[in-house]
C-alpha cells in the first residue's frame, strides 16, 4: 500500500526505510529538506511541503506522524489536516499522552477523518529487527493499516496488537515505559552493588553475558547491557543524568488516579528527577541537618574541594 511518513527522524526515517524495502509506497516529508533527501536514496518519494505530500498520495490517503510528543505532533497533525479530506486516515506513532491522542480523534471526527493511535517500540534497532506496535482506533481503521502494522513489526503475526478504541494504543505504550523505567533501574541498581564488591573482581560484561543465556532474567536490555559493558564497564565517559519522558510521570498519575499501587515505577521515575537535581540541595539539607543533631562531620562539595 501506499503511506505518507511526516517525521523522518531516527524513528520516523527507519520505518519509512523498513516499509519501503518491503514494497510499500513511501512519500516522505520532514521540516528540513536535507534530511527528506537522505531517505530518496532508499526510495522514499519526497516531499517538501504538506500540500506535496497530499497530492502524491491517492485517496483516501494514510498519513503516518513521527513528530515528537505534544504541540510539535498536535501543530503537524492539524496543519496537514487542511489538505485532507473525509475518509482520509492518520495515524499519531509519536508517544502522546493517550488523552490527547482521544482529543485529537473528535476534532478529526468532526471532518470525516479516521485516527489510530500507535504505540511505537523498537528504537533505532526497529529497522533491522521490526517493531512492536500497540495500536488504538476502530476495526475498520486498524483493517486499513493493517499491511503497514505486519511489516513494520518483526513478523507479521507478531509484536503488534490492535489494544482497543482510540486512546488505548498511547495508553499501553505509557504503561510499557513505565515498565521500562522499572527494569531498567532494578538492573542499574543489581550491577552497582556487583561493582562494589571490589574484593571479589567481578568481571560485568561476563556477567552480563552470561545472564543472557538461560537465566530468569535475560532480556534484550540485558543483551544491550552486555554490549556496552563489553566495550566500557566503567562508563566514565557518560554523564550520572538520566532524563525521563512524559509517560513515566503519566504513569505515575495513573496510577495515583486508579488507586493502583505502582511503588517500583514510581520510585524509578523518581530516581531519574535525583539524576537531574544539579544542585542536590536535599542531600546537602541533609547532611546538614545530621551534623545539626549529631555533630556528624559533612564532606565539603567537589565545588569547594577542587578550589
């Protein structure tokens, strides 16, 4: 079938790229116009307005978005929204926050366009190994897309699953990264302790290596791990700053909302806002408040140390 890909970033150009080596008829559109000439080469058609865009694509037409989250993705979606027509269909793959995504079906709704909601999984490794996609949006919408959903995911029987309505596509994929944000921080924190244990000269990379083979933990974060590990187990050169995205925090308001105990992604979403306190004034404010008490003495700041 044929699809306009808006957004050719590293995601949004990946699975353009996936799609056409599979047969798909790609037009492909990005703000800048260098970068929709880096995907001709693998027969992306270009485009270099929306109004372009449009016109190469046969009605009804498939719009696939691949903008970041929030008014660049609503600005985008709306502005290409005035060249469509009833019947016409888009798909929002960035990670919209899932009430948004519902908000942007009913003013879509009101001129006879389609919406679907796509989760989108994989990374830069989606190109090379497929996708997994979580899609929201009527049968009849998913029907639509369905040729784009099995050969953008790693089989097309696998990784992809119509979750329901509108909004539930963006609302597995939160609760997916809030996951992430839990099993990622559960193995930063079991590899921290083997680092520490510096009399027994635990080798990481090994361990990780051999963690990926038959144990009750092995996952493709560990195999990403090994690798890293491999090539630097001191990660000297990596900034101690995590950033966080929307659906950790929308997670956490969940499950504040339902009254459903979510300790583990909590806890990890906020081990990330540690990460970027700069300043560290709650542990400079404790430490402080221990010598108040106890006279325990207080380590003067790397700042003060190094003058």
């Amino acid at each position: 079938m044929e699809v306009g890909m808006v957004g050719l970033g590293r995601m949004g150009g990946n699975m353009a790229r996936r799609l056409t080596a599979r047969g798909h008829r790609v037009v492909g559109y990005s703000r800048t116009r260098a970068t929709v000439d880096e995907h001709v080469p693998y027969g992306v058609v270009p485009a270099y307005t929306p109004q372009e865009l449009v016109d190469a694509l046969t009605p009804p037409r498939v719009l696939w978005f691949m903008y970041p989250a929030g008014e660049p993705t609503e600005q985008a979606i709306f502005q290409f929204a005035e060249w469509l027509q009833a019947g016409d269909l888009i798909v929002n793959g960035a990670n919209s926050y899932y009430r948004d995504s519902m908000r942007y079906a009913e003013r879509l709704q009101e001129r006879g366009i389609q919406f679907v909601d796509a989760g989108v999984s994989g990374g830069v490794w989606g190109l090379e190994n497929g996708y997994g996609l979580m899609v929201g949006g009527a049968p009849e919408s998913i029907e639509r897309i369905t040729p784009l959903l099995r050969d953008l995911a790693p089989a097309p029987d696998k990784g992809w699953v119509h979750v329901g309505p509108v909004g539930a596509g963006h609302y597995a994929k939160m609760i997916h990264n809030g996951i992430e944000y839990a099993l990622m921080q559960a193995y930063a924190e079991g590899f921290e302790l083997l680092r520490r244990k510096q009399e027994f000269g635990i080798d990481l990379a090994q361990v990780a290596e051999a963690w990926c083979h038959g144990t009750v933990i092995r996952s493709w974060l560990l195999e990403l791990i090994a690798g890293f590990l491999k090539e630097d187990a001191t990660l000297r050169e990596v900034a101690p700053y995590v950033a966080d995205s929307g659906e950790g925090r929308w997670t956490a308001q969940e499950a504040i909302q339902l009254g459903s105990p979510a300790p583990l992604i909590t806890l990890a979403l906020h081990e990330r806002f540690r990460s970027q306190d700069e300043q560290g004034f709650q542990y400079r404010f404790l430490a402080q408040l221990r010598r108040a008490f106890g006279g325990h003495e207080v380590s003067p700041s790397r700042k003060e140390s190094s003058r």
